[in-house]
C-alpha cells in the first residue's frame, strides 16, 4: 500500500521550538485558458490549526485548496507537504496521499448516493484494505461523534442537508487525516446546521490533531479559524492576528 | 468617531479656514449629522494647542473665520498612526471605517491595508466570541451570537467596500 | 390541438437549447437510433432485393415454343464449371435480323462472338482466369447490362455459334415470362423466421433505450417547467416533443448511413447471394411503417420512463423505494412462447410443412421477448441480496440495488440477439450433423464424364482423341447411351460400349462382343421392376432432348452384373457391347466420354474441359472431384457463417447502445465521482466499479440468454423432428464476444471518467 509515499511521522505540534510547517505553497500560478486563477499566491499550515482562506468569488479560493490537495497541478510555484513536493509525485502517489493524509469536505454532492451513509463513511478505510467489519465499526464510532448515528443506514439522499455534511465530515476524519481541507462546508446550510457542523468539524479536528483548511466566504464560519488568510485576484495576503 | 483626526485629513491636501473644513465634512461625512460651527473651533484649538496644526496667516477682513490653518508633521503622523490602528471591533463602526478609507484614498495611501487591518481586527474578536461561545451557556451563546452577527455585517461591508475602491476612489478625488 | 403542437415545438426547443451538452446528447441519441433504423431499412429491402430478382429471371428468361411468324432466336443451353464456380449461358443464332436480341445486350451475337457480364468478363481478364480464357476464344463484343443479369456476381455468357441446331422446339421468340413463386424449403424459412426475430427484435430494444438517455436531467429540466406553473400532462407532451426529435434525428442519420452502406453492397457477397445497389431500397409499406414506428416507440417510451417518476415543481421526486417487481406476469410470455411452441412440435418435420408459419413466429417473438421481461426482475433479486466485497465491487452493487431498470434494459437487448444466436447456431448445428452424418453418395475422384449430345460417331471420334492427348488424363472409353420404356412409368437405359468401356460401369466376368449385362444398384433392386429377357419395350429416339417415343425393340438375353462399388452412385441399365447394339432399330445419339484421370495432375479438370470446348454446346463434363464437402453442407456452412456474423454485429449494436449509457451515466455521476477522486479513491477502482456495473447485469443476461436459447433450440428442433444438438462452441464464441464487449465498453468509457474525476468536476455549476 505504501508505495514510496508517505509514512506517518510523529506529530510535531508539542514540541518545542516554532511549530514545523506542514504544508506549503509558495508563489503558485494557475490559469484555466487565458484567464489566470491564481498569480502568485502562498500559505502555509502548521500542524493542528485552522486556516481561514477568504476571499470574494472568483478570487481563486478554490483553485487555491485544489491545488494544495494535490488535485491540481499548478502551472508555476511548488507545494510541499511534509518537505515533499507534490508535483515530484506520480498521479497513483497523489491518490494515496490524499486518501490518507488528507480529508475532504465539500459544499455538497459528496457522498456516493447509492451507499448508506456508514458505507460512505467506511469507504476510504475500505480502500485502504482495512477489513470491512472493522472499517464499519470505525465509521460508526465517528457518526456517533459527529451525533449522526440515527443515519447510519439510510442513502444520503434520505438525509437532511445538515445531516449530509456531518457524514461527509465523518468521513473526511475517518482515517486520521492530517489536514482536512473544507471548501464552503457550510454553504449550503442555514446559521444553525453551519454552527453546528463547524464546531463538530473544528473540535474533531483539533482533538485528532489536524490542520484545517477552510475555504469560506463566510465571516461567522471563519471565526472557527486560527487564523486567515486573503485571497483576491489570485493573490493571497496572510492577515497578522492582532494582540 | 475621531472629529479631530478628519479634519487633519481633510487639511493634507492644503491649507483652509475653519469655514472652508466644515464645508468639506459636512460634504463627505456629515450626511445625516452636520458639524456645528463651534465644535470646529474647539476642535481646532484643541489641535492647535497639541502642535498638530498651526495657522497659516489670515485673510484680509476680519473676524476670526478668516484664519487659515495647515497640518504640522506632528499632524500627518497622528493621521498616519490613526488610520493604520483598527478601530475596537464593535457595532456602528462605518462613519469612523468609512472616514478613514476616504481619508485614505484622498491623501494617497493604500485603502487597502487600512480594511485589510480591521478585518483582521474584526476578525480576532470574532474568534473570541465563538470561543466564549463554545464554554459559555445558553445565555451567553445569544448574546455572543448577537454581537457575532454584528460583526459579520461590518466584515460584510468591509467586503464589499473593499471591492468597491476603485469606483470609491473615482468618486470622492472628482 | 393547437396546444398540442406548442407543447410538442417547447419540447424540441428545450432539447435543442441547452447548449454544447445537450448537442452531445442530441447526437448520442441520433447516433443511437441511426445505427439501429439502419439496419431496419437494409432488411426492410430484403424483400425488395428478392422481388426485384424475380423479376429480373422472369424478364429475362427465354419463351420457347410459341408459333410466330417473326425470326426466332435458336439456342442451346450451356454450363460449365471453373475451379468450383459455375458458369452459365447460351450458344445462340439468330434466324434472321429481327430474332429477339437478349435483355442486356446491344445485339444477337453473331457467330465467333460472345458476350459476358461483368464479372465473367473479370475473371478472364484476371490472372486467376488464365484457364478459362481458352475455353472463350470467342470475339469479346460487349458486357451484359445489369438487367441481363439476377445479381451482380453472376457468371453468365451468350455465345453466337453457326452450329447452333434450327430446332424449333428450343427456339427462343422472345424474352419475358411468368413470375414464378419460390417456394423455400421448410426448414430454411423456419431457420430465416428465427433470424429475423432474432436480429431485429434487439433493434427495436435499442431504439427504445436510446431514446431514454440523460433521463435525470431531462426530468430535472421537466420539473423547472412544473415550477413555472406547466401542469403534469403538458409536462408528458413537452417530454415527447424532445423524444421525438430525437427520433427524427435518428431517422435522418439511420437513411443517411443506409444510403451510405448500400454502396457497398455490390461487392458483399452473403451466402452466395449478392444484390444490385438499385435493388436494396426498402419496400415502401416497411418504410412507411419504420418511419412512423420509431417515432411513436419514442414517445411511448419516452412517456412509459416517466411513469415512475412524479416530476414534481421542486426538484424530482424519485420514489426513494422502488416497488419490489412481481414475477407473475413477467412469466406470461414465457409460458405462452413455451406452450405455443410444444404444440408445433414436428410440424416442420419432412419435406412437407403442416404447421402455420405466423404460430411459430408468434412463439418465438413470445419467448425472445420474454428475456427483456424477465431480466429486470432476475437483476434486482440477484443483486439484491448481495452484501460486502471489495469497494469497487460495493460502489458497482449499490448502484445496481439503487436503480437496475436501465442496466437491465440495455442488457435484455444483448441477451436478446445471444438467444435468437444460440438457438439458430444450435438449429444449424443439428441440422448440419445430420446432413454430414447421413451417408451421402461417394464420388468417384478419378472419373470425369463428359456428355456429348447431337453426336455423330466421327465427333465422338474426334472428341475422345482431343480428350486422350490432354495432360493426366489416362484412359478414355466411350459410352453410347439410349433410353426406353418397358411399360408405363418404368423407364431404363442402356449403354454401349466395348468390354473395357463396359467394366468401368460393372465387374463382368467375362466380356466379348456379342454379351449383354444388367447392371442392378442398391437403389435399383428396391425401385425398379428388373427387365426380362424377351420383353419388348419402346425405344426413345433422343435421349437428351425431346424424348419421343420410338419403334420397339425386344430386350436380349442378359447376365446380371454388380457395381464396381456399392458407395459410389452407379447407374442401373442394360450394357450392351456394340454387335448387339447394330441389331437396335435407332442409332444413340448421345454418347459418353468416361475419362479416367490421374487425380494428383492439378487442374485435371479444366485441362479436359478446355479439350472439349472447341464442340462447345455438345458437350457436357461433369467432375465432382472438387467439391470436398458436399454442397448441402457447404450451404448450412455459409448460412451458419452468415447467421454468427449477423449475431455478432447485432453484438456490435448493443455495445454501442451500452457505450453511449455508460457515457451517460458517467455524466450524470459527475459530482460524486469527482469527490471520489479528490478524496484519493484510485481511479483505477472508479474504473473497475464501472466495469462491475456493466459485467453483473451482463453476466445474469448470459445465464438468461443460454438459458431461453437453449430452451428455443430444443423446441425448434423438436418442431423440426431433428435430433437435440447444442452447439457449445458456438455459445462459446457467442458469450465470449458478449464478454469482450463490456470489457471494451469499459475501457472506451474511462476517459470520460477520467474528464469528469478532473479539479473541473469539482466546480459547483
């Protein structure tokens, strides 16, 4: 399974000393045909936190976490994760990461609509050879943590949207990502649902240690953050946390 | 919001009279609530008497509306440490933003960083409040979220106007 | 009814205005539906290329015998063989400069001349014909016009020749005569009624699907128009307008292809038969029918689909648990097809038909069309009990619980065209089993027979001396032959020809002139009444033509001889040596070359028959050396060939039907695909999935269509009283390409995959 990718260190986050960056972007540029998404825009996570990416739309958020993920490969500019960089890996290497290092949640859309939603939850365990039986009692313990255990085996179809979301966060946590990376978790949910998902999704995430990246227009939901970081007109601006 | 602190904007592009400064406020940021005559004065006096201002002679005619005043450096470096600190993250802040970022944009400098540092400003004391929520009961979440909503509305706007400079910048250098 | 046709124009519109991707799927469907109309149109002109042929043999088919005043066109019929292939024609003189000119040609042929069709003309110029050139030293004047000929590969030639007897019975007054009605044997129109159900039926099947696709987001756009206020039944009448241009589509794209394809039927040559490209246009009630019947399945479809889906103002309201499907009536056709079937059992048996061509056809439509019945239901219980596996395997199933109506579908084509392959390849093969094991007549590979007819003992002469001097020809005998009559309905021959002549025909035990013998066969001692010594019998004056009866003759004292062999087919008669001969009161006027040959010198054969072709129409050879299998067999061969290769690109249809769904469905899936990928699911386990979601349905289909495939066979044989034959290695080939096919869609249907798990398919619209 691991084929020259990744071995999970120890976590660098207690340790003394400034905390280790864990993933970087420096200087990325993106075009999609002549129209440029990204012109030089950077960030940086650490270990453990949260970074609020804002910006308005269009600014290149998205394009920014795509690429960060390994989804995309930016035209100019290098990410590194863990001292790796991503374009240096092969497309097999980058689906191994990502389903291993990292999470994702998405504004919708994600679950696979004709599986349960503990069959959606167990489905990145199971493709990473864990036993089925085990991988379902894995998911099940996170639907109780994310307090959607009632759905476990109802089709996401079945589901209320706040429902939904907290099945595709469960499942974004499931393996023990690094980093999650959440592009408008909560967009389409009402103040409520949002709050109430954002403090399942930044809890969990903090209690496992991993960093959060999360695309977001919304101030409220970026309140969630550490701290953030501005995007406009593909190029990103990391905002100095105020004393 | 800091009347003292506009009118030494205002004075940046050039010496006036009292007359003339009250004119300008009034023009650009007195749409509902215009200065009083006197509150110049004081304000003025107040600004003369901290070196931030000086006069700069007097007009032919007399009365004490006839004298010009100019902006010192002592002046142009309040207005420069003013619009570069955030004001305190609280509710009704956009006579005082919105001073500054026309301010900002009339002298020159960067509106930019000027929303840039309340955002971040605003932003920080919005993650306190969703801190204090999480700890906090019943009671307290509402009032947080009261105050959060608040805030949100200010970034809203802070947004938008942050979008908006270019045709805010056409408008008030016309 | 106005309304009617704005409804109808919205729904053309919508299905026209939803830019780049509504054009693919526009283009998909037409596709879809082309492919499958095309093929409907070429057998639609089945009827048309048979017809047309009929009346072509009728036109050009000589009329003898008639009184007329005018010129007349005198004539003997000529055939010869090269190399397997037969070549037919005429050695013709005209009687005067109105003699009746042949369809096709300019002029009568005068003497020295000859005209060929096309592909007779070919042939000799080609290096493959340099044999058989100098058996045409005729002046080449011209080539026949295709209304000379019945198809286009026909070797056809009419020579003018002085030598030509003035026979007025044989002398041609003009050209053109009845339509003669063919009659197919029994079993062959059996086997042809099969292969039409069983090809076209899965057409029909396809047209139907291909008018279903991108179903969810029609029903989405559909439940926009609820919103703004249409109501349920125009909604139905919008969702057919866009049915039908599809339809239309495919109609113009199926005529096209049609059009298209024809041009190359000239140079196809199916099961011996080939067509003129005028001749394959669809009879006008078939295309009538094809161009108002794939519309209306269109629409019925179309409105059948939207059954099951309550297209509400907001959004689509799928019922989220479908209802489970009830067998009972699914088992309807089944047991009708069945039932109908054992009823007609031996009613094709022997030469003679006693049962009705519509029941059978009726059974077999039942049964074939039980298989799309059944399937979904044998789908949804097979899938639906399956738990676990690996999650590729799980994402396939899921999928398959969720919604196997579709699947099913496209499968039921599939099986559909494996079915009706496996019963006719099975009919095919017991019937090719019985013709190969039946003990067909040997042939003597070391003899050629040459028939000379109107011969006078000087050309047999000649003739034989011609024949000796060819190269690997051993012996020469001659062979004198007379017919006669010894009461009514018993006819015999007699032969004469020296001793050594003579016992190529019968082991004599001893011979010198003066000896009679009578050769008895297998099949003479239980047919015919042996001749006794004495008996006075009438002579035939002409043993190959007219034969008129004669002066009588009294049959001489004989001894009874056997065959040299009891396999090979030996004429019975008299044989008699030639002073017995001298004593008959007529002269035999056809004689017999028989023609040893040593078998090893190559093309022996033509060598002869170029011999003999300076006598032209008096001579006769046959040889059946050549041919390794008997013709029968070699007919049931290519007919079989034909049928598998028909099966096959039916196959080919439904991998394309199944190749524009899974296209679909990878659209349609887009988002959640796109997740998977970007969540670090390997593609390569998207993929397999999607290979999973084609092979189940797929498989169950085998298990069904070798199940009804087998079962069709057995009862068509019991209706045929031919012995119980499955052909495995024809369902061998059958289910193998079956398999291929998924594995193909597959693999063409993965970069769309790959496009849609692309960053872009993360993009919210």
């Amino acid at each position: 399974m691991n084929d020259g990718g990744f071995t999970r260190g120890p976590g660098p986050v207690d340790g003394p000393g400034p905390v280790k960056v864990l993933l970087e972007a420096v200087d990325l540029h993106k075009a999609f045909g002549p129209t440029p998404a990204l012109d030089g825009a950077g960030l940086s996570v650490r270990a453990g936190e949260v970074v609020a990416v804002m910006g308005p739309s269009g600014s290149g958020k998205s394009t920014l976490l795509h690429c960060m993920a390994g989804i995309l490969t930016p035209d100019k500019g290098t990410v590194r994760y863990r001292d790796v960089e991503l374009s240096a890996m092969g497309d097999g290497q980058r689906s191994e990461l990502r389903r291993t290092e990292f999470g994702f949640v998405f504004q919708f859309g994600q679950l696979v609509p004709e599986l349960s939603c503990l069959e959606n939850v167990a489905l990145p365990l199971r493709l990473g050879s864990v036993k089925r039986k085990e991988a379902e009692s894995r998911a099940r313990e996170w639907l109780e943590r994310l307090e959607v255990s009632d759905v476990a085996d109802k089709r996401p179809g079945e589901t209320s949207g706040g429902q939904g979301q907290r099945v595709a966060v469960a499942r974004a946590l499931v393996t023990g990502p690094r980093v999650v990376f959440a592009d408008e978790p909560t967009g389409a949910l009402d103040s409520l649902n949002g709050e109430r998902v954002m403090q399942l999704l930044v809890t969990a995430a903090k209690e496992t240690n991993a960093a959060v990246v999360l695309v977001t227009h919304e101030p409220r939901v970026a309140a969630y953050s550490d701290r953030e970081v501005v995007v406009r007109d593909g190029r990103s601006r990391e905002m100095e946390p105020v004393t | 919001m800091s009347i003292g602190h506009t009118l030494l904007g205002l004075l940046e592009k050039g010496p006036r009279h009292g007359y003339d400064l009250k004119r300008a406020y009034d023009e650009r940021f007195g749409q509902d609530r215009p200065l009083h005559y006197g509150q110049v004065y004081t304000t003025l006096s107040r600004l003369l008497r901290n070196g931030l201002v000086e006069e700069a002679g007097v007009e032919a005619g007399d009365g004490p509306e006839r004298k010009r005043y100019a902006i010192t450096g002592a002046g142009v470096t309040d207005v420069e440490h003013w619009l570069g600190t955030p004001e305190k993250p609280e509710p009704y802040l956009q006579n005082t933003l919105y001073a500054k970022v026309v301010l900002a944009l009339l002298s020159g400098r960067s509106a930019d960083d000027v929303l840039d540092v309340q955002r971040a400003a605003h932003l920080a004391a919005m993650r306190e409040l969703t801190k204090r929520k999480a700890s906090g009961d019943l009671a307290d979440q509402l009032i947080c979220d009261h105050a959060l909503f608040h805030l949100e509305a200010d970034l809203r706007w802070l947004e938008l106007t942050a979008a908006r400079l270019g045709q805010l910048k056409t408008a008030v250098t016309r | 009814m106005k309304q009617w046709f704005t409804d109808l124009a919205l729904g053309v519109r919508l299905a026209l205005g939803g830019g780049r991707t509504s054009w693919v799927r526009l283009a998909l469907t037409g596709a879809g539906i082309g492919i499958g109309v095309a093929v409907l149109l070429a057998s639609a002109s089945v009827t048309t290329v048979l017809s047309e042929r009929d009346e072509r043999q009728a036109a050009n088919a000589p009329v003898t015998g008639e009184q007329t005043s005018g010129d007349v066109l005198y004539s003997t019929f000529w055939f010869t063989e090269y190399r397997g292939e037969s070549i037919t024609g005429r050695f013709v003189k005209g009687s005067g400069p109105d003699a009746p000119v042949p369809p096709g040609m300019s002029k009568v042929p005068g003497d020295g001349e000859v005209f060929v069709s096309p592909a007779l003309a070919k042939l000799l110029e080609s290096p493959e014909g340099e044999l058989l050139r100098e058996r045409f030293p005729q002046q080449l004047i011209g080539t026949i016009d295709d209304v000379g000929l019945n198809t286009p590969h026909d070797l056809l030639f009419y020579a003018g020749d002085a030598t030509v007897p003035e026979d007025d019975g044989t002398a041609i007054s003009r050209f053109g005569g009845q339509l003669t009605e063919r009659a197919l044997d029994p079993v062959l129109s059996l086997l042809v009624m099969v292969g039409v159900v069983a090809l076209l039926f899965p057409v029909l099947v396809f047209v139907g699907i291909s008018t279903r696709l991108a179903g969810a987001e029609r029903d989405r756009r559909l439940a926009a128009l609820r919103l703004v206020g249409a109501g349920s039944q125009r909604v139905r009448r919008i969702a057919a307008g866009e049915a039908l241009l599809g339809a239309f589509v495919g109609l113009a794209v199926g005529t096209v292809l049609f059009f298209i394809g024809r041009q190359f039927v000239d140079d196809i040559q199916v099961l011996g038969l080939s067509a003129f490209v005028s001749d394959l246009t669809p009879s006008l009630p078939f295309a009538v029918m094809i161009a108002v019947l794939v519309p209306v399945m269109a629409v019925v479809t179309s409105v059948i689909a939207m059954r099951r889906t309550v297209i509400e103002p907001l959004g689509v309201v799928r019922r989220a648990k479908p209802v489970r499907r009830v067998l009972w009536w699914r088992l309807v056709p089944l047991v009708v097809g069945v039932g109908v079937l054992i009823t007609q059992a031996g009613a094709f048996g022997g030469s003679q038909s006693r049962g009705s061509a519509p029941i059978v056809i009726g059974g077999i439509v039942m049964l074939l069309l039980a298989i799309p019945v059944l399937l979904p239901w044998v789908v949804e219980r097979a899938v639906g009990r399956v738990r676990g596996g690996a999650p590729s395997w799980q994402l396939a199933i899921r999928r398959l619980q969720l919604e196997s109506g579709t699947a099913a579908r496209v499968v039921g084509g599939v099986a559909v065209v494996l079915a009706g392959g496996i019963a006719l390849q099975s009919v095919m093969a017991s019937a090719q089993s019985e013709v190969m094991d039946s003990p067909g007549p040997e042939v003597d590979r070391g003899r050629i027979t040459i028939n000379l007819r109107e011969s006078t003992p000087e050309l047999v002469e000649q003739t034989a001396g011609l024949v000796a001097r060819t190269a690997g020809v051993a012996e020469v005998h001659t062979l004198r032959n007379l017919g006669f009559k010894a009461g009514e309905d018993d006819y015999h021959s007699a032969f004469v020809g020296n001793c050594e002549a003579l016992r190529t025909q019968a082991v004599l035990p001893s011979c010198q002139d003066g000896d009679s013998f009578y050769v008895e066969t297998a099949f003479s001692r239980g047919h015919r009444s042996l001749l006794k010594a004495g008996q006075r019998v009438t002579m035939f004056e002409d043993s190959t033509g007219d034969q008129r009866e004669g002066p009588q003759w009294t049959v001489p004292e004989f001894t009874v001889v056997k065959p040299p062999s009891e396999s090979i087919n030996f004429q019975s008669g008299l044989l008699l040596t030639p002073s017995v001969a001298r004593a008959m009161p007529v002269e035999p006027e056809s004689s017999n070359l028989l023609v040893l040959i040593d078998q090893d010198e190559r093309d022996v054969a033509e060598h002869v028959r170029n011999a003999v072709a300076p006598i032209t129409w008096r001579s006769y050879v046959s040889y059946f050396g050549e041919a390794d299998v008997s013709q029968r067999v070699e007919q049931f061969q290519s007919i079989r060939q034909g049928l598998l290769a028909g099966s096959l690109i039916t196959l080919l249809l439904a991998g394309a039907s199944l190749l524009v769904l899974a296209l679909e469905q990878v659209r349609e899936r887009r988002r959640p695909l796109a997740v998977l990928a970007a969540s670090g699911v390997p593609r390569g386990a998207l993929g397999r999935s999607l290979l999973w979601q084609n092979a189940v349905p797929l498989l169950l289909a085998l298990v069904v269509a070798v199940g009804v495939g087998g079962a069709l066979a057995v009862l068509l044989l019991r209706i045929m009283s031919q012995p119980i034959v499955l052909d495995w290695p024809g369902i061998a080939v059958l289910s193998g390409a079956a398999a291929f096919m998924v594995v193909v869609v597959t693999v063409l249907s993965l970069p769309s995959l790959r496009r849609a798990t692309g960053a872009l398919g993360l993009r919210s619209e």
